[in-house]
C-alpha cells in the first residue's frame, strides 16, 4: 500500500509543479521586439564582435534600442547588410 501512496503522492506533485511552471512561464514570459529576430537572421552570424558588441544578437538589440548604428557590422558590409537593418526599421515605423 505504501507504494501506492507513493506513487500517488508523486504524481500529484508532478502534476501541481507542472501546472505552476506552465502557469509561471506564461505569466512572466519576456516580450521581445520582432525586430530583434528579424536583424539578427540578416546579420552575417560570425559573432566577431568586431561591431563593439558581445555578439550579433547583442548588436540587433542596440539596434532596435537606437543605441548602435546599423552600419558597424563589418563582415556584413560587401552583402548589404547596413541597407537590409535599415529597410527593417524603415518598415517597421519605429526608426
Ligand atoms: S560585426 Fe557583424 S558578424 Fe561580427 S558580431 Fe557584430 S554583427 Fe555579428
């Protein structure tokens, strides 16, 4: 009987964590700008950090926070990548 108990007890307990981790995810779920994931896809991927920044994404984010110029990534230049950030903001009317 006590293994019955037990496994009773675990899945009641499993079941309730479960429930508040979904419950917890959705509500302190993070929003992120679009824009972000869009910049970032464009971005060579190379993270050199030769842009000053820690890394692609890390440059997209400056970017959409208006605290970096779209043209600092240097091993995107010869494929456009500058015009291709700027098309994005233009779009998105936040520039
Ligand atoms: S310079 Fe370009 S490739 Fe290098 S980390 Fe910055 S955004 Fe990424």
């Amino acid at each position: 009987m006590t293994i019955v108990y037990s496994v009773i007890l675990m899945s009641v307990l499993g079941l309730s964590f479960g429930i508040f981790l979904a419950f917890s995810a959705k509500k302190f779920e993070v929003k992120e700008d679009p824009r972000v994931k869009m910049i970032v896809e464009i971005l060579p991927g190379a993270n050199c950090g030769a842009c000053g920044y820690a890394g692609c994404e890390a440059y997209a984010r400056a970017i959409v926070a208006n605290k970096a110029k779209p043209t600092l990534c240097l091993p995107g230049k010869a494929s456009g990548v500058s015009k291709k950030i700027k098309e994005i903001l233009e779009n998105s009317g936040k520039s």
